[in-house]
C-alpha cells in the first residue's frame, strides 16, 4: 500500500545525511583517630573549597536551620577555627590567595576577569608535587578554568564544566557538587588501586552550587523553599558525605588531613549588596575553616584568626614540608593544639568595583578587634561590639582609623608586585591602560579622577543583579533593568556587557553587537565579550565579521578555547567542515575532553558516514557526563544508521529520562518506533517532540504519518497541511495528501 512505502521513505530520512546535517547546522545557531603506629609520617591531604560559603550558615558555626551534618561532623573530630577571613571577596584572586600563601598585592591576581596567576608564585600544589605527592584538582566554576594559571602544579586538573540542559544558566560556568564529587572518586578510587601504599596525595576539590543562582535540587528546593541559598550547602554538605566516605573506604581517613573551607560569603542582602564581590564586610570575608586528621584534636574550637592565606602553611606544616620564606601566611596548628597564638591582622582587597563598573577600588585593614576600610569615605568598625559593621566609627576614633589606615598604606606600598607581568598580550595591555591601569599585577587610577564610592552607587546593584539573573530567563526584563542603570551611569561597564546578553537572549542581535562594539571602542572588550559578540555575529548572519573576532579573541588569548570552538561554528556554519574538525582538534589539545569539541567531532564524523569515529566521540562523552542527553541522543543515531535499532531505542529513552523535554531525542524515538512498525507506540512520543520543541516537518510529517498507519485520517491530514505551511516545497507531503484526499472522495462515491 502506498501508505506503508511513503511512511518508510520518511522516517528512514530522519536517520539521513541530509538530516544530520540541519541538526548540526542547529545545534550550532541555538544553543570527600587511628592510633600513631599507623599514621605515617606524610598524611593525604584533601582541601575542600565551598564557593561562596557563608561561616554563619553552616551548623557548627550557629546556624539554626543548617543542614549541614558532615561538615559539622568533621568539626566535632578535629579543629574549627572560630573566625576565618579571606583576603577578596572573589573567587579567582580568594583562591589565588588559598592556593599560594600570599595576599592579593603579593601575587598579584586581582580579579576573576583580566589575571593570570604569574608563572614565578610558587601553589600550594607545586610544594606537594615536588615532595612526591600525587596531585589532583577537580574544580566546579568557570573562574577556575585552567587558563587563569591554577592548574599549575597538579598532575590532573579537572575543569571540565558541562554545557548545562538549564537555558536559565550560562552554559560551561557551573558543574554541580554530585558530577564534581563523581570525578573526584573516580580519581581517588583509580588513584588507591594504581599507586604504591607509601604514595600521597594532595587533593584539591572545590565546590560551586552555594554561588547564585540558588538553585537545590528538587528534595532540597522544596525544603529550603524559603531559603535556597541554604538548599545548595546543603546539597554541597551531602556530596561531602560521599567524598569523606570514600576515604573511609578505602581506609584513608586516618591518614588524610581534610581542610573545608571558602573563598567568600555572601552578602545576602546586607550593607544593600545581594551577593558578594564589592564590598569587605564580614558577610562576604568570614568563611567556615574545619580541618581533621592525623595529628589534630578533636572537637577543639580555636578562636585565633586563620586567614586563607594561612591555609597553605598550615597544611604544609602537617605534611612536614618545607617552609617557603615567600609566602605570606603562617602555620595555625600551634592554635589548632591548644597553644597560644596571637591574632594575626588581615589585608583584603576588591578591584571587582573599578575594574568591572568603573567605581573606586575598595581596600581593608582588619585586626581582631577593628576593620579599616579604605575607600572615597572611609570606615572603621568596633568587630566586637558591632560584628554586623552597620555603625561607622571614623568619625569619632579618628586617631585609631589613622593608624590602621596607615598600616594599610604601608602594605599596599610595601608588598612588591611580581617581577613579571601576568601573561597579556600588548592588545589587551593597551586595553588596560586606556581604562587607566597598568598592567603587571599592579592597578592604579589615573590620577585626579574622582572615583564614585561603591557605597554610594549600591543602589544600582540590585537593578545590575535583576539583570544579570534575568538576562536569559526574563530577557526583556533584564533589558529594561539595565538600561535604567545605564541611564544613571552609562559608564557602567557590567551593564552594558550584561545587557548584550539578554539582548542575544531575545534575538535582538544587531543591539547585542551593537553594545559589545561599544564595550570594543572604550577598550573593555573582554575575552569572553568577544565570544559573545562572535556568537552574536554569527546568529545574525554575519559569519566573515564573526571570524575575525574570533580569529583575534583566539590569537589574544591563545590558552582560551572557547574562541576556537565559537570559530569552529562559524566554519561548520559556512560548510567548511574540515577547517570546522581542524579547530575542534586544536580546541582537544587546550582542553582534553573538551565537550563540545567532542560533539563537534562527533556530529562532522556522523556527516561523513563515519559511524565509528562519532560512535567513539559521542560515547568518550557519555562517559565524562553520563547526563548528556544530546550525546545520548547522536549515539542512537549513529546506532540506527548501524542497522541496531535494539541498541538506539534505549540510548533514546536514557536521553529521554535525563531530559523529558528533549525535542531530538523524543523525535529520534518516535522515528525508530514508527520505522520498527510500532506506530501506536510511536504517537505519544511525536506529540511530545511538537510540544517540547519548535514545529519541525520531520516532527510534523512523522505525526502525520503515523497518524495515518493508526487510522487517524483526518488528523494525519491536520499535520500535513501545518507542515507543508511551514515549507510548501515538500512535493512528497504534498503528493500524500493529494491521494488522501482523492481516496476520501472515493469512498463518498458509490461503485460504478
Ligand atoms: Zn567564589
């Protein structure tokens, strides 16, 4: 029957070449007390980073509704330190500090943007490496990224964030705490098997969900309803419980130091900023430190100061390593002991305000009784009797903030800067000082330039924060909250930035570009607004212009991949598919394992009828992110063309399960079902590809069909007629619903 005959001819397209290639071409537009007879001489040390972190929301710090049990745990069978500080309130330059023993001024990685760490500051991780431990890193946020320098050090540095399924959140930014802790096992699990038992190791895993968006899980969502924040530590403490237990496992526990602690709060609202990253109160410099192991006591709390540049140094002291005359913290385990210490005074710094909005730098003396800080309006608050910092004494201790403020100058004065200038190209160094910095680790204003006090621009910062929150979810509502800010200060670099986002976001793609081409004008075109604007010129049809700006980004920023893997769009978008498979090789050798290089690859090689490299890719990344369910999805593909629709169906079901509304693989399905002769089964799955994606005329012209094969005359008629609205030069569709309608009058007419 000629019905059965069209139905194959289709559904088998859907597996075609010539299909592939638009859901290629697509893809690229859319888009964890023994006795001392077994504690060895070297312990394992594992140091845990919780991004954004807050000390007085973790249980054992007081937090009343903290559901925090393991990290409370490991303070109740070792030390916690009462008061912990960090130096910034920012994650790139916080860790500078966690990982190298210095402040800020001392190596000279000042912010999350534009820094690199300088190649002669000594990691913590270089120490242990060249003491013979094992190292290794898994990291969970972008500004960890292995081009910022970090991974220096550690035999195996696990940066690699997943593209997300959430539209709602920047792809590539975030892994979340169980993927994280899943890799970290797999490491420590291959590690305990493969090495000699007099081996070590210096584990360094960090953790991103606490970081905003506060998202928790489902259970946790609903728990925390009221406060997500609080969902997400949660969830981070619960991961936790899976990373201490493998040591336990393993029988490592009683020769791992485990050291928790954070890179900044957050400011939840308080002193009128949302998160963290302009100012240095307390809410963003206190974090949590709970350290155990071999050699510390249990269930100690220590009221000495430790500052995360004091991390670095103490863990080096339990490892017995040798002391380096560089760094700039010290050893607190004679506190942690029980043995007295003095408080030691902290610097902290936060560049975000001038390098990001254009504002004036804010810089803090904090000894245990009294923070100074240094900005266009001075502060100086009594810790003890205000730990909120909401009553400025300056006014009236005039004599005291003198002399804090003068030991804060001698520090910023003092310190040198590295001798080598962090790794910029004369481009971007010429960007920085059209913005009035030098570069060499080293800022300083031009001159004369009165500089808005951060505390008096606050006010803007919950419009920027809508904004950069809303800026793909609500696009249009970003749009209009940053261009109000702009209206107040155009000079406000973030908005702008933000606010091509959103624009992207919405389609609008000519003022995307047009905002990113004034960021480019004033010098202030970041590596990362250049992929932006790359992405934006691409959508927009612009691919020669497209190129160019990626082409520069690439060279500027030569340790940067996603330049490269932005470029390699554009040529698989011009058709250029080896030049397309080229940059993607060169985007493996950056970053091994890279996601997106890997499907790249995958998606070229399926185009060539290469069933058994794109097999390879895609399975490479199923197995780095069992969760993707695009890759999933390909790999059904590539099993159909194979000829093993038995092993496609359930690969397009695992993909369906991780992501109900995945219009691809929910098609694929539906197309393996129809074409196996299942057309009932086939149906739902049709329906459900229609409403999770845009209408497509594979979609359509599948439903159609099916609908058809089940006796569903006229609603098989409905989908044609829609799918050849959306392209009337489908002479096949056409043809078919001529014949159903000269059938249907047949049937009216009686037998001659
Ligand atoms: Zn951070």
């Amino acid at each position: 029957m000629i019905l059965v005959t069209l139905f194959r001819g289709p559904m088998r397209l859907l597996f075609a070449r010539g299909f592939v290639l638009t859901m290629l071409i697509l893809a690229g537009g859319c888009r964890a007390g023994a006795s001392r007879s077994t504690v060895p001489d070297r312990p394992n040390v594992l140091l845990v980073t919780i991004d954004t972190l807050r000390a007085d929301h973790v249980g054992c710090y007081g937090y009343r509704d903290a559901s925090t049990p393991t990290i409370d745990a490991l303070a109740r069978r070792g030390v916690r330190f009462e008061t912990a500080v960090v130096h910034a309130p920012l994650t790139g330059p916080s860790h500078a500090s966690i990982l190298t023993g210095q402040i800020p001024v001392g190596h000279g990685f000042r912010n999350n943007s534009g820094f690199m760490l300088p190649p002669q500051v000594k990691t913590a991780a270089e120490d242990f490496r060249q003491a013979g431990y094992r190292t290794a890193a898994f990291v969970s946020g972008f500004p960890l990224d292995r081009r910022f320098g970090f991974n220096r050090g550690f035999e195996i540095y696990d940066d690699r964030l997943p593209k997300g399924n959430d539209r709602r959140r920047t792809p590539y930014v975030e892994r979340f705490a169980d993927a994280t802790t899943d890799a970290a096992l797999r490491w420590l699990g291959a590690a305990s098997s493969a090495r000699a038992p007099e081996s070590r190791w210096f584990l360094w895993v960090h953790y991103y969900d606490p970081h905003a968006p506060y998202e928790p899980p489902a259970d946790l969502a609903e728990r925390y309803r009221q406060a997500p924040y609080d969902g997400e530590i949660a969830f981070v403490d619960r991961q936790l419980a899976r990373l201490f237990g493998a040591l336990d496992v393993t029988n490592e526990t009683a020769r791992t130091i485990i050291l928790v602690t954070a890179d900044h709060g957050e400011s939840l609202g308080e002193h009128g900023e949302g998160t963290h990253g302009i100012f240095l109160y307390d809410a963003t410099l206190r974090v949590p430190w709970v350290m155990a192991g071999p050699q510390i006591p249990a269930g100690r709390v220590s009221r000495t100061v430790a500052r995360s540049i004091d991390v670095l140094p103490t863990l080096a002291d339990y490892a017995g390593l040798a002391r380096r005359s560089d760094v700039d913290g010290r050893s607190v385990r004679a506190a942690a002991d029980g043995r007295p210490m003095s408080d030691a005074a902290s610097y902290a710094e936060s560049l975000y305000s001038e390098l990001e909005l254009g504002w004036a730098p804010l810089y803090a003396w904090r000894t245990a009784a009294s923070k100074f800080i240094k900005a266009p309006h001075p502060e100086l608050y009594d810790l003890d009797t205000d730990p909120s910092e909401t009553r400025n004494r300056v006014g009236e201790q005039h004599a005291r903030a003198a002399d804090l403020s003068r030991t804060l100058e001698e520090v910023l004065l003092r310190t040198p800067a590295p001798v080598a200038a962090p790794p910029v190209d004369s481009e971007t160094a010429e960007r920085l000082r059209a913005l009035g910095y030098v570069s060499g680790g080293r800022v300083s204003h031009a001159a004369g330039v009165a500089q808005r006090d951060p505390k008096d621009g606050i006010h803007l910062l919950p419009h920027l924060n809508r904004g950069m929150s809303a800026a793909r979810t609500e696009p249009e509502l970003a749009i209009r909250e940053l261009t109000a800010v702009l209206a107040e200060d155009s000079s406000l670099l973030m908005a702008r930035r933000t606010r091509a986002v959103a624009y992207a976001a919405a389609g609008r793609h000519d003022l995307a570009i047009a905002d990113l081409r004034a960021l480019e004008n004033k010098g202030a075109l970041t590596a990362e607004d250049a992929v932006v604007l790359g992405d934006n010129l691409r959508s927009a049809g612009r691919l020669e212009e497209a190129a160019l700006v990626l082409e520069r980004a690439a060279r500027e920023n030569p340790a940067f991949a996603q330049p490269v893997i932005s470029l390699a769009e554009v040529r698989i978008q011009e058709r250029k598919y080896d030049e397309g498979a080229a940059l993607c090789e060169r985007v493996l050798k950056l970053v091994p394992d890279h996601i997106e290089a890997l499907r790249r690859l995958g998606d070229l090689a399926l185009l060539r009828e290469d069933l058994g490299t794109a097999a390879a890719r895609y399975e490479r990344i199923v197995a780095l992110d069992a969760n993707d369910a695009s890759a999933l999805t390909k790999l059904g593909v590539v099993r159909m063309r194979s000829g093993r629709s038995d092993l496609a169906m359930p690969l397009f079901r695992q993909a369906i399960e991780r992501e109900p509304r995945n219009a691809d693989a929910l098609l694929y399905l539906a197309g393996a079902l129809a074409s196996g002769g299942r057309p009932a089964d086939a149906l739902p799955y049709f329906e459900r590809a229609l409403e999770a994606g845009p209408p497509s005329t594979m979609a359509l012209n599948g439903l159609g069909l099916t609908r058809l094969a089940v006796g569903d005359t006229a609603g098989a008629a409905a989908a044609f007629r829609k799918s050849l609205q959306l392209d009337p030069t489908q002479p096949e569709i056409a043809r078919t619903l001529a014949e159903m309608r000269r059938q249907a009058v047949e049937k009216q007419q009686p037998e001659c």
